[in-house]
C-alpha cells in the first residue's frame, strides 16, 4: 500500500526487526525517505549498514508529531504500524512477554514504559487487575484471575504467572480456545505499556501530518486495537459536521480521507502456513484525499 509513493517521507512506526522498512526500500525509489520509531533500544541492532535513507529513532510512535516537529519534518507521504510485540521480543525469554517460557515479570517494550509487569501483578489492588485483564485482555475469567493472582503473592516470574492463571479457570475451558493464559499477558502487556493510549496518539499525529495522497496503514493483531482503528478511521472519513438526527447533510463539508479497505485485509492460508503468528492479524488502509 505505501510502495506507490515516489518521493517524501514514510514513516515505520514500529521498526522492530526491520522486515518492513527492508521491504520499503526494495520498493520504493531513492527519493523516498525512511523515518524508523522503535521504544525499544535493541532494535537498533537490525539497521543495514546500506541504509542510508533510514532515520532511526528510538523513542514511541505515540511522539510522533513532536519528533517530526524536532526535525523540522511539517508532512509525511505514508505511514505504517504494525502494532503489539515484535517476534524477536516474544522469542527472548528474558523480556518477559512469553507465556512458552519462563521469564521474569518485565514486558516492557522500552524504557519508557510505564510500568513492569512485576509492579502490575505485585501491587495493583484486585480490582485494578480484574478491571485491566477483563478489558484489555477480554478475559471472561478476569474477576477469579485476579483474586488468585493477589492470593498468591509474590510472583516471581511467568511461569509462576502461567500456573497461577491456569488455576483460575475451569479445566473444561482451558482445553478450548488457546492457550490459558494468553488474554491475561496480552492485558498485562498492554497495560505494562500504555499500547491504546500510545495507539490513539501515534495514529492522531500520523493522520494530522498526512500530505493528500498519503496513506496510513494499521496491521492489529487483537479486536481492542483493531475495534479502536476501525472508528478512528471511519470518524476521519466521514467529514460531516450536521447533527445526528438531520434527515441530510446541510454543511457540505467534503470528508479529509477515504477508507480504502471496507473490510480489513487478511492473511491467505499460505501466508499463515509460512508465519503462523500472522494468523489474527488484520490490516487497515486509509488515505487522504483534501488538504
């Protein structure tokens, strides 16, 4: 979607192991410049030598529209994220993200998070964590999870998260549906790291700097973000300022952007088959029509 822009910049959002940025270079011309985001410092380490067209910056996509104001960038040509962990962050036991492996309690994507997974399962009350694994996890479990996370208090690592949320819920359940405790480490991460509100930020400033011509691209991987996209996109596209109960538009405001994909685009058997963590992944496009 973003490889028929000739010229400006493109944003990657969400560097990580470098994959997209490596694709857009293949695809688009020398006039095109690369702005590369990633809170995580070790993604650095996958930038080619060759690229010299790639800015790398190691701050969140939620900055966005103050780092393009720190350099002196006013528009971008395309935009790109590919939201939640990254594969090589999932595939190091150490960062915590795991629910495979043993770890410690971290999930942090960065340094900037705003808090370690240790703190949330350690300290928040049992009402903050019901609240937190019910709705960003959509945990139907959420309320037993979380008295029997308090009850067992210290965890030390996620293992001993794994055991505890698998106790929580019926033996019946746990042998449909996945992986047990999925919902409840996908909530902890995303609370670990404000992953909405860096969301509703990045996707704002991305839009706001949008040049006409331009796209955004969102790639989701859970309904909360894909749920979140969807509305911020349709509110963007619709343009129209009448109240709601006026039979027919009356302030003839021309909408700023066009969805270009009515339904999300998602991956074919074959593409799962070759990456099987592509499976929920859901792809959205929007592109901006007016100034």
């Amino acid at each position: 979607m973003l490889n028929k822009m000739t010229q400006g910049i493109l944003v990657d959002a969400t560097f990580g192991g470098g994959g997209h940025t490596a694709r857009l270079i293949e695809a688009t011309p020398t006039s095109v410049q690369i702005l590369a985001f990633d809170r995580d410092s070790d993604a650095a380490a996958n930038l080619a030598p060759e690229w010299d067209r790639v800015d790398f910056v190691q701050r969140s996509f939620g900055e966005i529209e103050d780092i393009l104001d720190e350099k002196s960038i006013k528009e971008i040509s395309g935009a790109l994220f590919d939201l939640g962990v990254s594969s090589h962050q999932l595939d190091e036991a150490e960062r915590g993200f795991s629910y495979q492996c043993s770890g410690p309690l971290d999930m942090r994507m960065g340094p900037d998070a705003p808090f370690s997974a240790e703190e949330i399962v350690n300290e928040w009350s049992e009402a903050e964590l019901s609240q937190t694994i019910h709705m960003y996890g959509e945990e139907r479990f959420a309320k037993r999870i979380a008295q029997t996370i308090v009850q067992a208090r210290p965890l030390t690592d996620t293992a001993m998260l794994v055991d505890i949320v698998k106790s929580a819920i019926p033996a019946a359940t746990r042998r449909t549906g996945g992986h047990p405790a999925r919902r409840t480490f996908q909530a902890i991460r995303i609370a670990a790291n404000d992953e909405l509100g860096e969301l509703e930020r990045g996707l704002d400033g991305a839009l706001a700097r949008l040049t006409p011509g331009g796209r955004c691209v969102v790639i989701s991987y859970h309904s909360l973000e894909d749920r979140y996209v969807k509305r911020r996109f349709a509110a963007s596209a619709f343009g129209c300022d009448c109240p709601p109960d006026l039979p027919v538009c009356a302030c003839g405001k021309t909408p700023e952007f066009e969805i270009l994909t009515r339904k999300p685009i998602v991956p074919s058997d074959a593409e799962i088959e070759r990456n099987p963590r592509s499976r929920s992944a859901k792809m959205r496009v929007i592109k901006k029509v007016a100034a």
